[in-house]
C-alpha cells in the first residue's frame, strides 16, 4: 500500500514532457500484450489443427480424396496449402485423366503453388512481429528520451534554488529514471515475444515444407504407378 502510495506520489509529480513519455510508452505497452495474447492462441490453435488434419489426411490412401476434410480444418496452415494443391488438379466428380476424375498438372506447376500457398501462410502467421520488434527496439530509447529531458529539468531546477545537495538532486533524477524504467519494462516482454513467435512460425513453416514434399511424392508416386497399370 505504501508502494502504491509513492509510486502515485512520483507519477503525480512528473513534468508534462516525462508524463507524455510515459503516456506513448503505455500504449506501446498495452498494444504489444493484446498481440502477444493473440500471437500465442493463434499458434497454439494452428498446431492443434495442423496436427488434427495430419491425422485426417494420413487415413486415406490416395491424397486427393482428402480434400473433403478442408471444410472441417480451415484453421489449419497444412490443409490451406493442401487445398492449393487440390484446386491444383480441378475435381470435376467425371472425365479428365486421373483415376478421379481430375486433371494433372505438371510436378513443376504444383511446387510453384505450393511454394505461394506456403509463403502465404508464413506471412499471415508473421502479422503483427514487426510491431513487437518496433516496440522492443524504440521503447528504450523513448524512455532514454524521457529520462534526459526529466534529468535536464532536475539540473535545471538546482541552478534555480543555487544548491546541489542530495535531497535537492535525488527527486528530480528519480522522477527522470522512471521513463527509462517504463521503457525496459514496455521492450523486454515484446523482445521476448518476438524471438518466441518467431520460432513458432519457423516451426510452422518446416511442417509445411516436411507435408509439401510428402505430398509432391506421394502424387508422383501414384502418376507412376498409373503409367504403368495403363501401359
């Protein structure tokens, strides 16, 4: 409670120009936590679906027949850019060259789009970090800004009163520290963050790439094996 108390205390007492420093460091401060809370559900809902369209797609034997099970997984990155893959080969339920009816595009052809859907995804699941490494980079040196000026005021005010005594010097620089104390505290979580998420979406994109290749051999594997039943 006296902690409390003080702190308002300090707070209270700062200039305008370190009150407008603090202000700007808030809000960055509360932006960058709404998208750490956001960026951690939305990885953690996209493994969870990645995961559960893996499981779906591994029961069938022939890949395209799992497009069916897209509806149920639009969270999942892997069934976004399996869905690619899929519009890649055109069902039409009859005619066309394949066993089920589709078209077949060339291997070539299917590795440019998967390599867009890919980097379609890695881009959404990249929203928003640049924010949290604006934030982690420019806050210290906003509090930097607001501790110097708060520290100029204080020298300022001693060349005012005509004395340099401790109890004369120590509240002007401990009301200046505070803007650089708010800015550690608004840049170390959002650094933390960043490096995190940005893992995350390295991860993700490694399962997308691990799923692509599967399923570019898997496809191949089975032209070649109705090359041969056909010839």
């Amino acid at each position: 409670m006296l902690l409390g108390s003080n702190l308002i205390d300090l707070l209270s007492s700062l200039g305008l120009v370190s009150k407008i420093v603090l202000l700007i460091l808030l809000v960055f401060s509360i932006v960058s936590w709404t998208l750490i809370l956001y960026k951690w559900r939305y990885f953690r809902e996209q493994a969870t679906a990645d995961q559960e369209f893996l499981k779906a797609f591994g029961k069938y034997a022939y890949p395209l027949e799992a497009h069916r099970e897209i509806p149920s997984h639009r969270r999942s990155g892997v069934a976004a850019v399996y869905g690619e893959v899929a519009r890649c080969y055109q069902f039409t339920g009859n005619g066309g060259t394949g066993e089920n009816g589709e078209t077949t595009p060339t291997r070539h052809y299917v590795e440019r789009v998967l390599g867009h859907a890919i980097q379609e995804q890695i881009t959404r699941s990249e929203a928003y970090l640049p924010f949290l490494a604006t934030t982690g980079n420019t806050t210290p040196f906003i509090g930097l800004l607001g501790t110097v000026l708060g520290i100029i005021d204080a020298f300022r005010e001693i060349g005012v009163q005509g004395t340099a005594s401790i109890g004369a010097v120590a509240p002007g620089v401990a009301e200046a520290l505070v803007a650089t104390a708010a800015g550690l505290f608004a840049a170390i979580p959002a650094v933390i963050a960043y490096n995190y998420f940005l893992g995350l979406s390295r991860k993700l994109a490694f399962r997308m790439d691990r799923f692509a290749i599967e399923l570019t051999n898997a496809l191949e594997m089975r032209g070649v094996r109705e090359g041969a039943e056909h010839s």
